[in-house]
C-alpha cells in the first residue's frame, strides 16, 4: 500500500472510531495544506476546506483556489468555503490597546483567528481540524503558531520532513502552481517566505535534524551556521513542543 494510502485510511480510521463526519483544513496555497487536503478528500469522508486571507497576498490566495479546483474535480466529497478575515482582524486589532502591538504578536493573531474559524466550522459538522504541520516545522524548529496553526486534532504529515511532504505532493498528482511555490506561512504581507524567516533552507534544516557523525570543528562554515541557526529556533520554540506545564500538589 502507498505511503498516501495508508495515511488516508488512518485518517478514515480515526473519524470512524470516534463517530465524527468531516475534516476540515485552512488552505493556504502551499504545499502542507495542499498534501493534508487532498489526504483527506482521498477517504471519500466529507471533507471542508476553507481558505480564510487577512490582508492576504493575492497569488497565495489564487494557489489555494487553484488547488480547490483541482480537488473538487477530483474528488465530489469536497466543500469550498471562502472566509474573508480582514474585517475580524481589523476589528480585533482596533478593539485592543495599541501598546500589546507588534508585529510578530499580530501575525500570530491572524493564525489564531484563522484556527477559532475552523473550529467553529468543525462544531458545526461534526467534524475536525486537521493540522497541516511537518516533521521540520512540529517537532524541529517549531515554526508555527501556538493555539494557531499549531491548534489541530490530528496531524496526518507531523511525521513527514517538508522533502518528503513535496515527494507525496507529487505522486498524488497536486497542481504546478503549489509545488513550484516558494514556501511562505502568508503571516506578514510582504511576501517574505520561510527560508526568508528561517536563515536556512528547508534542506538544510532537515540535514541539522539528522545531523551526526560529522565533529563541529571540522564542518565547513555554511553547515556550521545552518547547525547553529537550527538550534537556536529549536531552543526558542521548545515551549510549543513540550506539555504544558502543570502545578502538581505535594501530599
């Protein structure tokens, strides 16, 4: 059985055993969100996908459009909703006190306007959010938002490296437009992508996860700033990567 197979029938299996009808998934334009769509819409289970811009680059919003084409003539199990964000976000924006802005907690906001969206829509129809996180940005450099695009049920490519995500991508046939599409969580507006947030490739990220063998000192200096740069993501994120902490009571 192929690798897209078996975590189709997985995600089957899990809405099954717990009595529930539908997925849902943000669609952004990007490959993650592509793959765990089209995932989903493999199960032949009712599957919602929804795309959701606030002050959103137009091509990104454009890909996603053109990948839910490409679903909906693929698969009929498939619903389009799109939700315009803007207004909500403004009205958010405008309703808190302006010392509490910066820009990294608003781009983080968006995410987590976009994650209460889905949920809403999940309450609505018996159903769940899935997640759309890789093995890179879950479990490496924790590169999402907590309680954003970090605030799923299930991740069906949490275990996948973003290589790997586009090798599946492919073999199921998702359109140019998404695989060719430099990688960008759409957060800030200006087009910046990951690599451009990160300091370091995707690649590169995925050798410093696996990395061994090779003494630091005798790295040449690109792999040594790749090492570090990874490495200081993963500390400063390692809070969304572990459990919550909890006040135990002595007896």
């Amino acid at each position: 059985m192929s690798l897209q197979n078996k975590i189709s029938e997985w995600l089957s299996n899990y809405l099954e055993y717990n009595d529930l009808d539908s997925f849902i998934i943000g669609v952004s334009g990007g490959i993650d969100s592509a793959v765990t769509s089209t995932l989903c819409a493999m199960t032949g289970k009712r599957t919602i996908v929804v795309t959701m811009p606030i002050h959103q680059n137009p091509e990104e919003t454009d890909r996603g459009v053109k990948h839910i084409d490409w679903l909906k003539e693929n698969y009929s199990n498939v619903e389009q909703y799109n939700i315009e964000l803007t207004d909500t976000f403004e009205k958010l924006k405008k309703d808190t006190p302006s010392l509490f802005h910066n820009d990294l907690s608003l781009a983080n906001t968006k995410a987590r306007i976009r994650m209460s969206t889905l949920y809403l829509i999940a309450g609505g129809s018996k159903g769940i959010v899935v997640g759309t996180g890789n093995k890179v940005e879950d479990f490496g450099v924790g590169f999402y938002t907590k309680y954003g695009d970090g605030g799923v049920d299930i991740s069906p490519i949490a275990d996948l490296m973003k290589s790997e995500v586009y090798k599946l991508g492919e073999d199921m046939g998702v359109i140019d437009d998404i695989l060719n599409a430099r990688p960008t969580d759409g957060l800030w507006g200006d087009g910046r992508t990951d690599e451009d947030q990160l300091g370091v490739t995707y690649d590169e990220l995925e050798w410093a996860m696996n990395y061994g063998g090779i003494p630091y000192q005798e790295m040449e200096e690109r792999k040594k700033y790749v090492l570090e740069t990874y490495r200081k993501h993963r500390d400063t994120n390692m809070h969304k990567m572990k459990s919550i902490p909890v006040y135990k009571r002595k007896n």
